[in-house]
DNA sequence: GCCAATTACTTGAACCCTAAAGAAATCTGG
DNA sequence: CCAGATTTCTTTAGGGTTCAAGTAATTGGC
C-alpha cells in the first residue's frame, strides 16, 4: 500500500501473473481429464458424467439421501438435481420417496438395477483414472493432494471472505 | 498378471483409490474457483465465464484467430463456439469477417469496445485469483504448476492411445 | 394456536455444451 | 479438369447448468 501525493491509499498494480497461470493450468488439467471420462463414460455405458456422479454419491449411502444433500455434495444448484434425479428415476437407476417426516423432502436411492449398473461402471472409470495419472509417482501424487487441500482451503477462505461481504 | 488354473491371462482388481482420491480433490478445486470467479464475473460485470475466456482468447491476438482456433484453445466443441461468438457479435464485443483467402473460415477479433471491457474486467479477475490462491507460498506455486504439467503431458497421453485404439 | 421466517424443492428463461449430421469451400490425385 | 476426400463452420436434438421466482411444508417466537 502506497500513498500518492494527496495522502489517499491507493494500490498499485501487482504482477499476479504466476497465480493466473496455476490457475489456466489447473483448469486445462480438469478440462482435460473430464473430457477424456466423459468420453468414455458415453462409448462404453452410454451415460453422462453428471449422471454418473449422481449415482456415486448415492452409491455411498444405502439408506439414500436427500436432494438438498445431494446439491452440496455436487456443488450444483438444486434445480439442477431435480432435473438429474427426475432423469434417472425415469430411467429406473433411481427410488424416490417423500420423506415420512418432513414431506418437503425428497429421499432418493440406488434401486438394485442402478446400483449393479453403476458398481460395473466404476469398476473400469478406477482404471481409466488410474490410466490417466500413471505418470505420477506414488510421491507425486502424495504432494499433489497435499497442495490441492491447501489450494482448497486458500479458495474456501475466499469465498467465504466475499459470502460475507455480500 | 497372473494365470489362474486354466491358464488364462487375468487382471487382479488393484487398488487405484490414490488416484481417484487425487481426481476428486482436483475437481474440487477446480468447480470451487471456476464456481467463484463465475459468481464474481456475473455481480462484478454481468458476464458469463464462457464469454470472458473467449474474450482473453482474443486479447492475445491483435488480427483476430479462427473459430477452429478458438475450438481448440479453448477444448469446447465447434458448435460451442458458433453460439458464443454470435452472442457476442450481437453485444457487440466482437467482429466477425470472412476470410479473404478461405471463405469456409471465419475470422473473429475483439472491437475496439470490446477489447476495453475486456481489459477492465481482466484486471480485476487478476486479483480474484491471487485472493483465491494467497495461502500459497511462490514455492508452494512452483510445485503446485510443475506437478500439474506432469498431469496434463500423462492425460494427454492416456487420451492419445485412447484416439488411436478408437 | 397463529403468523412470520425459513427450508426444500420445482419451475421457467436463458445460456452452455456435446455429438452427429449436413452444407459449403477447398484440396488432391489422377 | 474433376470426383472424392477433407476441412470449416452451422444446425439440430438432447442434456446440463445457473439464477430467480414461486410453492408447499415446517419451525419458532409470541
């Protein structure tokens, strides 16, 4: 912080150029791999990303869960489940019920079909990511998520600096 | 690979949760910030996170790229990027011409109103993103861009014999 | 018990995105 | 020169995604 000739704070313009650049990279790298699964997701199971998303999560809980739920853990926005949920109920992936002590909530689960279905999937989706990384030494890997947690929590803190604001 | 006793070849299921551990966090990250910047592109200027990677695209380069140029650079389908330049000639931050050379190829640049609010917008994303990544040390960037440029060289090779095999 | 605030979800408009098919221009080997 | 292959872009169908507004159910203060 500098102040000009009239005593008033002013910033000058820092080179933040590094921080872009992590960020291009980071993203590019997420791009890539998301690409590459989606692809294949769709050649083999002829199933979207989202969807197999979806079912991972309930794959998680066999009681099932909420949409709400499911909206954070996806970090999406909660029409968007909706639509999701609506899609593989009709498709007979999904069980959906009213809960009994709330009727807001909507509870959803694996039916048996959707589970098998979705085990098949995930059981090839661990090779093609394990594919995907095999260059990375198990030591690289290591750093890589110790980097990404702090990346993780820098960011959070962020939002949560502007959610604040606002 | 073992042989099992009728002497067929036989894949044991290995263990890849590192890796898909690793991708999750890495997708994390990636949805957090790109959801951040676009919250912060929408209240800040009203502009959609599409629009303002198309428009860095272009800030690059004074006499303009391609829409195959801008297909590319950015991993989005060709089709993408005729909806997003029309709607961006339309407001309009772009220009758009037919090549004198080949009249298959569209060659599109940012006008000069455009390439103003580009730069306004920019300089601000600038410091979204140092904010969003300050609990970084230089250090912690330094290995954070030379683990994720191994990322990026092993996925692409991944999705390599994948495209030749298809 | 009642009403205001909150919570859970749905709906609608607008946009983003892909894959596949199609149209137009160019290139290439004979 | 010309027919077939290739390249560049557009179009279409089907999803996915957000935000904002709306509905229904629940909660909490009084």
């Amino acid at each position: 912080m500098i102040l000009d000739s009239e005593t008033k704070a002013v910033e000058l313009p820092e080179d933040h150029g590094d921080e872009i650049r992590l960020w291009l990279r980071l993203l590019t790298c997420t791009t890539l791999i998301e690409g590459e699964v989606r692809g294949r997701l769709r050649e083999r199971f002829d199933v979207t990303l989202p969807r197999f998303d979806l079912m991972a999560q309930l794959d998680k809980v066999p009681d099932g869960m909420t949409l709400s739920d499911v909206s954070k853990r996806m970090m999406v926005s909660n029409g968007n489940v909706t639509g999701l949920v609506e899609r593989l109920v009709e498709s007979g992936h999904l069980d959906r019920r009213t809960s009994d002590t709330d009727r807001r909530v909507q509870v959803i689960r694996l039916t048996k079909a959707g589970r098998a279905e979705f085990r098949r999937m995930a059981a090839e989706h661990q090779t093609w990511i394990a594919d995907i990384f095999s260059d990375l030494s198990p030591k690289d890997v290591r750093e890589l998520m110790r980097l990404l947690a702090k990346t993780k929590g820098s960011a959070q803190k962020s939002a949560q600096k502007r959610a604040l604001q606002a």
